[in-house]
C-alpha cells in the first residue's frame, strides 16, 4: 500500500529548529521558533500555572472522561474572558480542542459540512498552517490584501475593498490580535469598519484569536473579536491558551461559534461534537483545569494577568530598544515599524538571501520570509543585531 506515497515536504520551522540546535556557536540567536521567551531565553512556566497546578493536584479525585464537549468550567471561563457578556450566551456555544490548531481544523471541518469547498479568505501574508488545515478539511483558500511591504502597516483600502465585494457562503479568517507573521495590526476604527462590511455582505467572520494580551493587553486586545462578534449573526472563534498562558505543549485550545438563535446554536454544536467524536473523541484535560482555576480564582487571576502583563511590556521594550539601535547606527527610520507593530512577531522585508546571510555569517536564525520573533532578542546583543540586519539588509 504504502509504495504510492512519496516523502512529503518538511516543516520549514522543524528544520530551522534543527539548524538552530545543530550550530556550535556561542553567538547564535534564535528568533525563528514562535514561543515567548524571557531575559534568559527560556521559555518558562508563569507561577500562577505552577500554583494552579498544585491546587490541581491536592484536590483531583479521578481521572476519568470529561465527555466530548472538553472541560466545561474551562469553556464557561474563557466564554467570559473573551466575549466579556458581549454576546448572548444562548446562541454561543464552546468545545475544547487541543491547542488553537486543533479548534482551527474542528471548526473548518464544520464549515465545510455546512458549505462544502466553501472559499476561506485569509489575509497575505497569514499563518503558515492556515492554509493546510483549510485545504484538507476541503476548503478553497483566497486571499485578501493585508500587509504593505513598504510602510509595514496594512493596507487597509485595499483590504477593505476585497472583504466589500464578498457574499454569504464566504468566510474571512482573520487575527484577532497581535497579527502572525506582520505584527501589523488594525486600529479599533479599522475593526469598526470590518464589522460593518461582514455585516452588509454576509461573510462569515472566523477569527484566530492565538495572542490575547500580548499586544496592548487583554481589553485592547479583545476590541476586535468583541467588535465583530457584537455586529454580525454568526461568527466563529479559534481560541489559544498556549501563547498567554505559556502551556505550549499542553495544547490549550477552545472551538466558539455564534449562531443566529438558540435552535441553530444546538444544532450546529451537534455537528461541531460529532466532528469532534469521529476524530480524537474528547479532549485531554490538564491544561484547561489549568485556565479553569486561575480565571476562577480570583488571586491566581490576578497574578496572571501581572505575568501577562510583564511578558507583554518586556516585548514592546525590546521593539524599542531593536529599532532605537537600528536607528543609531543608520540615521535612518526604516526599522521604526519594530516599534509601533504589536505581538511576538514582526516582518523585517529582508530578502531570502539576507536571511540566508545572517544565519551563515552572523548565526541570526528566523523564518525565510523575514519574521522574527521579538522575545527571542538578548537584551545584551540589541546593538550586535541592528549592526546585523542593517548589513543583511544593504
């Protein structure tokens, strides 16, 4: 059987990974691989994970099914930290998935049992598994303008104009926060008008929403999501606990749909769970107890969001500090954008030949487009980096 298949393409992130690990330099720095890291580059676990996780382990009497829907006190929680009481909850309806892929695929896999090869419209650039769980759930994927490769903003008119021209039976992916790969995001005004265009066409609002407080905080945030979630009839929502929880490899994840009434919400989360039933038939727990006992204490909530808080103000340092040095040593405002962009990630514009240069020459690893992740720059090495792009990038 298996003599039909031929090798499939590796994951380009895998791969820089092992070149990363596979470098004997002490001098190399990773801004490839899309987790936070801290002043000792080390991804660490929050202290209120860990006195959550003790809790957890003091009270836990049994390890048996939570049922296919995942941890219910989970969904109640993070139902309030996202839609804060915008929506009303008898047309919501929530299920666990493992990590925010895993709500993404559950819910394209429903999108395309409602309208098969349905067209999802993701921005350019996007993601780079958006692509793939569209395809192989059976979907058609489109693209919409987004990001300016020469102000390093959005093209926002153009976008705009894309998403206008849409129709019902359509679906627009979009970041709720904190954009991956650009770090380019809309302003409040922008989401206003987003709202009002799906509302007129009719397209389906499905947004990823993976970085929930890493750019300005968690109300900031949360504009967005609320905004097109507050306009619209029907909506879905990928959620992640992996990023602002710091539980990468506990796979955190929540599928949301908005229905248009309570009886279609019913219905289309029966479809939702057996979707989920035919595939990994219910959740694993310990993460989500995790997420369900800090949003529900109200100490370890607090600690938390201080946590949050200090992981998301050391990234917005590091932007300034990356493109004050560049400035310096330039006279020139062409890597201001660092700054004003919001999340881990920002697109440099350096060539593939630049990037190829700075992992030979100056063991600097990223993405082949140019991304990189801002929590990865040693605070010490901010100037050694300027100097580096600035020579990459001539």
């Amino acid at each position: 059987m298996f003599e039909t298949l031929s090798k499939a393409p590796g994951d380009k992130i895998l791969a820089l990974m092992g070149e990363y690990a596979a470098d004997q330099r002490s001098t190399k720095i990773d801004l490839g691989v899309g987790v936070y890291k801290d002043e000792k580059g080390v991804t660490p676990v929050m202290t209120a994970v860990r006195k959550a996780e003790e809790k957890i382990l003091s009270n836990e009497k049994t390890k048996t099914y939570l049922g296919i829907a995942g941890n219910k006190g989970f969904g109640t929680s993070v139902l309030d930290l996202v839609l804060a009481g915008g929506v009303d909850l008898s047309r919501v309806r929530i299920a666990q998935a493992p990590g925010g892929t895993g709500s993404l695929w559950v819910l394209m896999q429903l999108i395309n049992r409602a309208r098969p090869g349905a067209t999802v419209y993701v921005s350019d650039p996007t993601w780079a598994n958006h692509n793939p769980i569209a395809i192989n759930s059976g979907l058609k994927v489109a693209t919409y303008p987004y990001f300016d490769t020469e102000t390093r903003g959005v093209k926002f008119a153009e976008m705009l104009a894309t998403l206008d021209k849409l129709g019902a039976g359509d679906v627009v992916l979009l970041h709720g926060c904190c954009h991956n790969p650009t770090g380019a995001n809309l302003s409040n005004e922008e989401w206003d008008q987003v709202a009002a265009s799906l509302l007129r066409t009719g397209a389906l609002p499905f947004v990823d929403l993976a970085y929930l407080g890493f750019g300005d905080g968690i109300e900031a945030d949360a504009y967005g999501t609320r905004k097109i979630l507050s306009t619209v009839p029907e909506a879905l929502v990928a959620f992640s606990g992996s990023k602002n929880f710091g539980l990468y490899r506990e796979r955190v994840g929540a599928a949301i749909l908005i229905a248009r009434d309570e009886k279609e919400a019913d219905i289309t989360n029966s479809q939702l769970l057996n979707i989920i039933r035919g595939a990994y038939s219910q959740p694993p727990d310990h993460g989500a107890e995790i997420i369900r006992t800090i949003l529900e204490d109200k100490a370890l909530r607090a600690e938390w969001e201080e946590e949050l808080a200090l992981m998301r103000n050391r990234m917005i340092s590091l932007r300034k500090k990356l493109a004050d040095a560049i400035r310096e040593r330039s006279n020139s405002t062409d890597f201001d954008f660092v700054a004003d962009h919001r999340g881990m990630f920002s697109l440099l514009g350096l060539t593939n030949d630049a990037v190829e240069h700075l992992k030979a020459e100056n063991g600097v690893y990223m993405t082949g487009d140019s991304r990189i992740n801002v929590a990865g720059i040693p605070e010490d090495r901010v100037g050694d980096l300027a100097v580096a792009f600035l020579g990459a990038s001539r």
